[in-house]
C-alpha cells in the first residue's frame, strides 16, 4: 500500500535523511508536503524529484522564488505560516515534524488534528507542550514517534516491557564541542568552534546546543514528557563515543542499552517503517575495533543547563515553553554575535526566575494560546534581561 508522507522542515538535516530513505524506495511512497525557510533551491529540486502535491516556505517573502523553482513541475508552491500550517494539515499517513525550535509545535499540532502519525524530531514541541501534544494526539486517535536518537533508543528500549517495571532512564550525552576545554576558555569559545559536533552531523542550532548541552536539557524534559517518569528516574551520563544513544534500567537491576551508529537515518528510518525493522543504510559497528566504550558523570559547572533542566522539570506547567524560548532567543543573540557562549545559560536562568515572580503565567492551563502566549512574552523577557547587561 501506498503510504502519503509529508516532511516538515524538509531541507534540514533531519528533513534531508528523511528524503534520502523515502527517495530510496520512490513506489512506496506519495509524498504529499515538503516544507522548507529559506533554501528554496533544496526545496524546489526535492519537491520536483519526489512529486510533491505541495511545497511551502515559510517564509512569506519567498514565494516569487519558489513558484519560479517550480514552474512547469506540476507541484503547488505557497508561503507563510498559514500555507504551512495548511500543508501540515493535509491527509497524510505519516508526518516527519523536523522544523528546529518552537515553531515546530503549531504545525506538528495540524498534523495531529488530520490523524496522521507524527514522527517527532522537534524535540521543542514537546518541551514546550508536552502534555498538549499527547492529548492532541490521543483525541485524534492517533501517536508520536520519536526521533531523537535518545528517545528513539528507549523507545526501542521498551517494547515488549511494562512501563511500571522502569526503574530509570539513561540518556546519553557527547559532551558536544567542549567537553575536554578547561573550564576557563569556555568563556571565549566562539561561534565557530561551537559549531562543529565531534560525532553527529546536524543543524547549526542544535550543535551549539549540543556545545552547551541545552539540547540535553531539552531532551531530559522530552524524556519526561514523552515516556511519562519522574524527574528522578531521568539521568544523564557523558558518552564521548555516541554509540550508545539510551539505556533503560528495570526494576531487576538489567539494563537495555541500544547501541548504533551515529547516524539519523537510523532512528528516522525506525520511525518511519515502525513497527516493522526494515534494512537500513546505516555503518555496521565493528565492536573489536572500538575497543571500548566510557563514561563519565557530567560536570555541571561546565553544563549549567543541566542543572536549569530539573528545575523546569520540577517546576513543570508552561515553564517548559519559557525555558525552550529564552533559549532560542540567548542562541540567537550568541549566533549573532551579540553575547558569550557561557551568557547564554545566565539569560535563561534569569528569565525563568523573572518569568516565575513576575507573571504567575507558568500555572496556566496548557492551551496552543497560553503556549504561544508565554513563548512570546519569554522571548521578550531574553530581550530585556539582554539589553540591561548590555547598558
Ligand atoms: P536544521 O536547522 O538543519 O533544519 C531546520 C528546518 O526547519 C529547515 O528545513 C528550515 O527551513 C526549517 N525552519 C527553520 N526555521 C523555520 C521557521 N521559523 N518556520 C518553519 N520552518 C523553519 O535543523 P535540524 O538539525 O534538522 O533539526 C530539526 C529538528 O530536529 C530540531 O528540533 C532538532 O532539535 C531536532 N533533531 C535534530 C537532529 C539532527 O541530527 N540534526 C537530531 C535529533 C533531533
Ligand atoms: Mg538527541
């Protein structure tokens, strides 16, 4: 059978591994969106190579561009956040969700609301709205899967076993960029030695996370969202090899440690074919030649995100949403220029605890409106806190 897929956030690198399995079996699949920003070269080449019913950009300011990309291919070319949200919206079976940062959750949620499956990579979706997202999914009668290479790991980690038998779950970090700088040079590190991950080839934006482990961060929350533990039976070790992405602990003391390559085509490629395993393209691992795999406890003075993760763990309501959006707005400013690689987790730390006493937001029922709502107002609380340790 035919299966209708759509992939949003198409050109990324989650985006283009998801094409790159789709493309490999072209009569498996209709493919009915693709949504990119603002490379519309990929975008356009993709759309015509997979006969795309639509290509979207979001942004507005583009469209001329695409429909010139387009002209003659027979594939819909439209722009804005409305046409994405309608190409989100469209029937489809299985829905990759791979934009990077809160503008992910809206269109994940259309998806939903038409019953597709959605396989899950926005890891901020479910940082932002984690109990907003399931529910969306339960009333539509349809699931998540995800793809985090993490979580696609204790998934994997868990079929077959009873949630009540959990005990902990392990996840896994690199270390990212720094994690063997003395401490003193994180001060100074810039953005393009924060822009290179020393095992995993990924977006710009989640490898400088990865350098100051706020993508751990978000991934302990996601892990607290999705599988529904405490925050307690949620640990992170340093893992500078990557092999292994998860472990789960059982309450007879075993542990489920999936072990795999690092590579995104792996946990995609579970996602989309789930619940069967189908051949991937993915290395083999040569396990002599490896030798041995080690670990070590995060330092925390080194990752203060980490420490910020339990607290939005503990805190829980929409703290979620204003951690993940001071976030993305202290990256921004650090990506720019703007600010220190280390400022980014003091802005973050100071607009959770302004977000906290100023506006008893956080405690809020979890609507798409008080979400978007409170991303907003954090993302200007990051402004401010900026521009004062600016002046
Ligand atoms: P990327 O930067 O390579 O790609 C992001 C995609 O989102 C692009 O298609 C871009 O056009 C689109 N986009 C950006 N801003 C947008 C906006 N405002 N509105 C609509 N679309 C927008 O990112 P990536 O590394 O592929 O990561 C995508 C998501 O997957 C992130 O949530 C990331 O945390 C998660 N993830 C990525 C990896 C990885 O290997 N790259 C691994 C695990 C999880
Ligand atoms: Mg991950």
């Amino acid at each position: 059978m035919v299966r209708r897929v759509s992939i949003l956030g198409a050109t990324g690198s989650v985006g283009q591994n998801t094409i790159d399995l789709i493309a490999r079996a072209p009569g498996e699949y209709e493919v009915v969106a693709l949504t990119g920003a603002s490379n519309i070269a990929q975008l356009a080449e993709d759309a015509r190579r997979l006969n795309a019913q639509v290509a979207v950009t979001a942004d507005a300011a583009r469209l001329e561009d695409l429909r010139a990309a387009l002209a003659g291919s027979g594939v819909q070319a439209a722009a804005g956040q409305a046409a994405l949200e309608e190409a989100a919206s469209r029937p489809a079976d299985w829905v990759m969700s791979a934009i990077v940062g809160a503008a992910g959750l809206k269109p994940g949620l259309c998806a939903l609301e038409q019953g597709a499956v959605l396989a899950l990579a926005n890891k901020e979706s479910l940082v932002c709205a984690g109990a907003l997202i399931l529910s969306t999914a339960r009333r539509h009668d349809t699931h998540l899967l995800p793809v985090d290479s993490e979580h696609s790991a204790v998934f994997q980690g868990l079929v077959g076993e009873d949630m009540a038998t959990v005990e902990r779950i392990i996840i896994t970090a690199s270390g990212g960029a720094f994690r063997d700088w003395p401490l003193e040079a994180l001060e100074h590190a810039t953005l393009a030695e924060a822009s290179s991950h020393p095992n995993w080839d990924m977006g710009q934006r989640i490898t400088i996370d990865s350098a100051s482990m706020f993508n751990k961060a978000l991934e302990l929350i996601e892990t607290k969202e999705y599988f529904g533990v405490r925050p307690d039976q949620i640990e992170t070790v340093i893992h500078p090899e990557s092999l292994i992405h998860a472990i789960v602990g059982f309450v007879d003391g075993g542990l489920m440690a999936h072990v795999g390559p690092p590579d995104m085509r792996h946990a995609i490629g579970y996602a989309l074919h789930y619940p069967e395993r189908r051949d991937l393209p993915v290395a083999r691992l040569d396990l002599p030649q490896i030798a041995q795999l080690t670990f070590r406890e995060p330092d925390l003075r080194r990752y203060p995100a980490l420490r910020l993760a339990r607290a939005v763990m503990e805190r829980g309501g929409l703290s979620g949403a204003v951690f993940n959006a001071a976030k993305e707005r202290a990256l921004d400013a650090f990506i720019a220029g703007h600010i220190g690689f280390l400022e980014m987790a003091e802005i973050v730390e100071e607009v959770l605890t302004r977000f906290d006493a100023e506006t008893g937001r956080i405690d809020a029922e979890m609507t798409l409106d008080n979400v978007m709502q409170t991303d907003h107002l954090a993302r200007e609380r990051a402004d401010q806190v900026m521009a004062e340790r600016a002046g």
